[in-house]
C-alpha cells in the first residue's frame, strides 16, 4: 500500500490551488487515532478536520445521565457500564462519585460481564447502561437475547444506543460548511459502507468510510479530498478487508430482533427521530425504564448543564476546545465538565492530550 | 468507544471462541458471526467477533491502493 508520506504528498497535490477544504471525522476513535499519529499536521494549510457527533459518551444526553444516576443509587441494584462513562459529570455528581459514596457500580468491558454478574448475585437487579452507536448495540441485543433465553429475571438494560445517519443528516442539512465526511468504520462493519450512501444521495457530499491505520486514514483523507476537488459525488469505501458493502448479517438481524428505532435525545443536537433504539416489546421486561417503573418524563426537570461549557457545539464540528473558558484551566480528564473531556476520544479529552489548541493557534 | 482489536481465533467451544492477540489469548463470543471457523483472522469488539478479515494484508492493502489510483 501507498506509505504515508507519499499519501501527504498525493493529498497536497490534490489540494494545492482548492480554496478551503473541511473534513468532519464522525467517529471519536477517528479522533483519537488523527490527534495520536499527528495527521492534522500532515495535511495542506487548506484542508482542515474538524470533529463531529462520533463519540456516544460525549452526546449521551443529560436525562439519560439522570436516569443512570437514579437507578444506579437504588439499594437493590448493581450498575455496570464501560469504564468511560463513569465520570461523565451530572452537576457534582457522576456514577464514580456513586460508585465512591458505596454504591455497587462496575465497569465491564463486555455487556456479557452483565450476564454473569447476574448469575453471582440473584438478589440483586443488575442493570446495565447500554451506549453506543450501531457498533455496540448488537452486543447488547445478544446480552438481551441470552437473559431472555436462560430466563433470567434480575436482568434489565437502560438502552441509549443511537444510529448515526439521522445525527448526521441533521447537522450537514443545516449549512454547516463541510466538504466531505469520513465515515465510522467500525460502524459500517455492522451497518456496511452502503449504509453511508445517503451522505452523497442527499446531502450532495462525498464520503469516505476509513479504517484506523495512520495509512488508511490519509488513504481516506486523499479520495476525500480528490472527490471534494474534482467534484466527485461518491461514497467511497476505504475500508475493504473490514467493511462489507451490506454490513454484518447476523449481527443486523439480532440488532432488529431486539430493537426499533425510537427517538433520541442528544447533547448537542436535542431531539431527532428515530436515531435511537429501543427494546421492542417482546422484549420489555429487559428494559430498565419498565422494570423499574421509571418514566423519563420525571427526571426532565432535574437536568443541569455548566452554562458556559461548549460542548454541544464542539459536538457540531461549529467550534473547537480552544474556544471554550473551561478547558484546561477547570475542565481537564481528571476533573470533566462537560462530556466531551470524560470518554478518552471526546474532542476535549483528545486535544488535551496531544496539545490540540496550541496546533490550532499555529 | 467503537475501539476493535484484530487478532486470530485458535479455539472454539460452546459458542465462544479462544482469540489470539499476539500471544494474549482472551475469549470473544460468537453470536455475531456465527460462521467464523479456527484460523480465521477476525475483528473483535468489546467481547464479540464482529467481523472476519481478509486472510493476507495484502489483498487489502491492494484494494486501497485500487481505489487511490481511481481518484489519481
């Protein structure tokens, strides 16, 4: 495969004498991957990367944080999730600063340590936060299925699982200035690259879907660009020994045994029909709203958000972490105010990390 | 949080199989990809096998090469 710096070379060729040229990353592990091999640094002064809604604990709304937080101070319950949204922050409070104060609260790194956890503690209700895009949420309609299979009955899951192309068809139908997206690749595995194929349908961009090798990112970035200049309307996939054309059968197959799509709030980006899934009602006995009798609707009014904190538009690719007061001074990963600086391919977090806003001021 | 590792399946029973990363082996459910065989090279996501992958990296790497040269 074409090496890295002949990819630079290739991409400046391509975009030397364009006018400005601005890419949206979707995905935070894309993120996190451009920030660790330095790509912002190899592109040409004309092509730009600004991050978008990608990372799903950063647009995990404020009521489903709310509603985590209830359920998980119950005295009857055990709360597992990944370890990232443990200090996603909900005014002082966070599911860490639970776990601190003796509640039972464990990370797992697979929703079948839920599972198993449910098995070792049968007077207990085990819930788990189930977040993710399309990528995870398989994994959690196979926890449901298997809870259901082997009847278990202290077993509910709280679903924020969110689809993609709504978010994004939502933020590039307003205007926002960008040229060409880089789409998730991990999440066309599930969905396939075909899934993506609205970006240039409808939206009349270009879109990339990408893998996370330095060399498959600037392979990206180049048809990305070359498409952007020569005024190519494709979606093109780059990630071809991962991504199939029509995604992962089995695994969109149970995604909709055990889901629908539903309404979703995001941070950021509020309401947006049908990019959420909910448990259908075969299944509803899993769901921790019912389980618990919980209706959202009651904790609404509890929702508080740091008033100065950006967040929501740095989500929207409309500013950048330089932008915002807090960060750095009083928002950094140790102590989060908004969610963008908790998760570790939060915009935020990753520009913290690799000195994001002194390259920025460059 | 769509983080996946590569590695290669050398052991399968019950519905899981045993995942090689490079000489740390960890366990990776099967629901997903139920066809997926010992020896097979596979892309594992918090626990799952989501994806078998292309065999030889070269195969891939063509691929992409194919596709940069169309936009040459």
């Amino acid at each position: 495969m074409v090496d890295v710096i002949h990819l630079k070379e290739m991409i400046a060729q391509v975009a030397a004498g364009s006018g400005p040229i601005t890419i949206m990353e979707v995905c935070g592990t894309h993120t996190s991957r451009i920030f660790r091999y330095g790509i912002r640094e190899l592109l040409p002064s004309n092509t730009k990367l600004v991050s978008g809604p990608g990372c799903p604990v950063c647009v995990t709304a404020q009521e489903d944080i709310s509603a985590a937080l209830t359920v998980a101070n119950r005295d009857d319950v055990i709360f597992t999730c990944f370890g990232d949204m443990m200090r996603v922050p909900y005014g002082e409070s966070s599911l860490y600063s639970l776990y601190e104060s003796g509640r039972d609260i464990r990370i797992v790194t697979s929703p079948m340590d839920a599972l198993r956890i449910a098995q070792l503690n049968p007077a207990k209700q085990v819930v788990y936060f189930g977040v993710g895009f399309e990528t995870t949420a398989p994994l959690t309609a196979a926890l449901i299925e298997k809870a259901d299979a082997l009847k278990f009955e202290n077993l509910s899951v709280m679903s924020t699982h969110k689809t993609m192309p709504a978010a994004i068809e939502q933020l590039l139908s307003e205007g926002s200035g960008i040229a060409a997206l880089l789409c998730p690749g991990h999440v066309a595995v599930i969905t396939g690259s075909d899934e993506f194929g609205f970006i240039p349908e409808r939206l009349g961009l270009p879109a990339v879907v990408a893998g996370f090798e330095a060399e498959e990112i600037m392979a990206a970035l180049y048809a990305a660009v070359s498409m952007v200049v020569k005024g190519k309307l494709e979606c093109v996939n780059m990630y071809p020994g991962a991504v199939a054309s029509k995604g992962n059968k089995d695994a969109l197959d149970l995604l909709y045994k055990v889901f629908e799509p539903g309404d979703a709030v995001w941070r950021g980006f509020g309401h947006i029909t049908d990019s959420g899934l909910k448990i259908k009602s075969e299944y509803e006995k899993y769901d921790t709203f019912k389980r618990f009798n919980l209706p959202l609707s009651d904790l609404k009014d509890n929702v508080e958000e740091s008033s100065l904190c950006i967040c929501a538009d740095i989500l929207r690719g409309q500013s950048t972490p330089g932008d915002c007061p807090y960060f750095g001074v009083v928002c950094t990963p140790e102590r989060p105010v908004g969610a963008c600086m908790v998760s570790a391919e939060g915009t935020c977090s990753t520009y913290y990390r690799y000195g994001g806003v002194v390259k920025d001021a460059r | 949080m769509c983080l996946a590792l590569s590695g290669k399946i050398v052991a399968i029973k019950d519905g899981e199989a045993e995942v090689d990363y490079g000489g740390v082996s960890k366990r990776a459910d099967l629901r997903l990809f139920e066809s997926a065989k010992v020896g097979d090279r596979v892309l594992v996501h918090a626990g799952f096998v989501i994806q078998i992958l292309d065999e030889s990296d070269i195969s891939d790497a063509d691929a992409i090469t194919k596709e940069i040269m169309r936009f040459g």
